[in-house]
C-alpha cells in the first residue's frame, strides 16, 4: 500500500524535510499546535535535524509508544 505524506518543513539547501503522514497529519498538526511547549520544543528539534546536527539527547528521550516505531 502506497502513502503519501505532507511536507511541513524543509531544510534551507532542500536536501532534508520532516514531513507527516497524510493518513495522520491533521491529528499530528493539531497535537503539536495545541501546546506552546511542544511546538517549541518541535521547532527546535526538527531546526536541528534540518540542520544535519545530531542532539540525540533531546530526542531521543521522549516517549515513543512502541507501535509507533519503525
């Protein structure tokens, strides 16, 4: 099964983008928009992801629920 997703952010010289899966992207924005720390604490990682920078300490502690993994 092919899915599309939505690109919300690219990196300045193109070569990287988060992006969120259509099928997931309106609960995904609301979740992200609905709380000021999470946004900003999104804003910074994905900067730094699109900035080639590797802060695994910062994400790599979160709690991501296991069926959410790939």
């Amino acid at each position: 099964m092919k899915r599309t997703a939505t690109i919300i952010t690219k990196s300045l010289d193109g070569k990287r983008c988060v992006a969120v899966d259509d099928a997931l992207a309106e609960e995904i924005l609301e979740f992200i928009e609905a709380d000021p720390k999470v946004k900003k604490k999104f804003r910074y990682i994905t900067d730094l992801i699109l900035q080639g920078h590797r802060a695994s300490e910062l994400y790599d502690k979160e709690d991501i629920e296991k069926g959410c993994e790939v």
